[in-house]
C-alpha cells in the first residue's frame, strides 16, 4: 500500500456525514488507486458509518473511535496507527482534495526523498470559488506559529510515525510541525495546490477555541520544551 488517506471524523453539529462523502466522491476518483482510506469516528451515532458502507469501491477502513471523543490530536492518532500507506496523508473531514490527480502529485512530490510533504492549498466558502492561495512556510521557532497551515496539507512517511500531542487543540498542528523539523529537518513543499479547505461557521477554531484555551496551551507548550 502506497499511502493512507487519515480523515478523523465526527458530527461536526450533524454536517459530518455529508462532508465525509463530499470528500470520498473526489476520493474514488482519482487517477492513483493504491490508496486506503482510513476513517476513525468520534461520533455517537452510525451516520460515519453509514456513508463508509455505501462506497463498495473504495478501500476503506472504518474504526470506531470511542476514546477522547473530542480530541482531534487523539483521533488523528488512531488514523496513524491503524494506517499501512508507506505514506500517510492527514485530511480533515470537511476539506477535500483539489483535482483527481491530487494523490498522484502527492506521490510524486514524496518521490524526492523527504520524511514529510507540505502541499499548497486553496480556501473556499462555498466549494466553487477559490480563494486564497496558501504557501507553506516554516522556519526554526514554529510551534507557536502556524505558516505550514492546515494539517489537511501535510503527507509524512509511514517509519515509527510522529503522534500529535493530545493535550494541545488551537496549537495541535504548529506543534506537531516543529516536532517533525526538529527529527527530520525542513519539509518538501509541493507548489501546486492538491487542496481545498473549506471555511465554515462549524470549524474547530470557530467552535471550540478560547482565549483562556489558547493562554493554557501556550503555557504548557513553553513548559514542555524548557524541560526538554
């Protein structure tokens, strides 16, 4: 297997289902098929399910994910560990891939030898008009500074992988990033957008995000690496 598509899922105030199929629909079609999709629900009801079992022709494992139910990084996880891709490639559920050959450039773009992938990526309102093109940039100090973007942008190898850390919701991504810099140095950025993010009322930083959040995580990430 080449590359596991991670996509965590929940109800997402009852849109999840309809945006996990959005996302599968650009998924059966695309031009690379050495793929799996890996799914693990936090949802309390069968909807996840239900839409996984309608797409006979895709292969997709479907887990269900009764721990931490709330925590992204905790769901991410069990994308990762039950993923088997040489690659693992993170999508959010309500984002999509932009254009059937995305998986194909992803590949592709890993083939030059980097341990982790940053793809460029549009943003949309209404998943017609684009808007926005983003450019991942990185330096040496990110784990409070998110220019990578998204985690629907990144793809990394499959070898003893990265866990997000499950205490962290706003700076989950920045971190993570700076931990794959500090083992695996600057990441390989592909150019050519293979993303869509879709922006909506409903988004984690809409919906669960607080300045009081924000103070704790800030905090706890500058207590965890002075003592490193």
């Amino acid at each position: 297997m080449m590359i596991s598509i991670a996509i965590p899922c929940y109800e997402m105030g009852g849109w999840g289902n309809s945006f996990l199929q959005y996302s599968l629909n650009i998924l059966k079609d695309q031009t690379f098929k050495d793929f799996e999709v890996v799914v693990s629900d936090h949802s309390t009801d069968d909807k996840i399910k239900n839409v996984c079992s309608n797409y006979k022709d895709l292969n997709i494992k479907y887990i269900k994910n009764e721990n931490q139910r709330g925590s992204s990084s905790a769901n991410i996880n069990n994308c990762i560990r039950h993923s088997e891709g040489k690659l693992i490639k993170v999508l959010c559920q309500d984002d999509y891939l932009y254009g059937n050959d995305a998986i194909d450039k992803t590949v592709k773009a890993f083939s030059y030898g980097g341990k982790w992938l940053a793809t460029s990526y549009y943003h949309t309102r209404n998943r017609f008009d684009l808007i926005d093109l983003h450019m991942p940039k990185i330096n040496d100090d990110n784990f409070l500074e998110n220019n990578i973007g998204t985690h629907s942008c990144l793809t990394i190898i499959n070898e003893e992988p990265i866990f997000f850390d499950e205490n962290l919701l706003w700076f989950m991504d920045c971190e993570y990033y700076h931990r794959l810099f500090l083992k695996y140095g600057f990441p390989e950025v592909l150019e050519e957008p293979t993303l869509v993010q879709f922006l909506w009322t409903g988004q984690v930083t809409n919906t669960l995000i607080n300045q009081k959040l924000v103070t704790k995580e800030v905090e706890y990430i500058k207590q965890k690496y002075e003592s490193n």
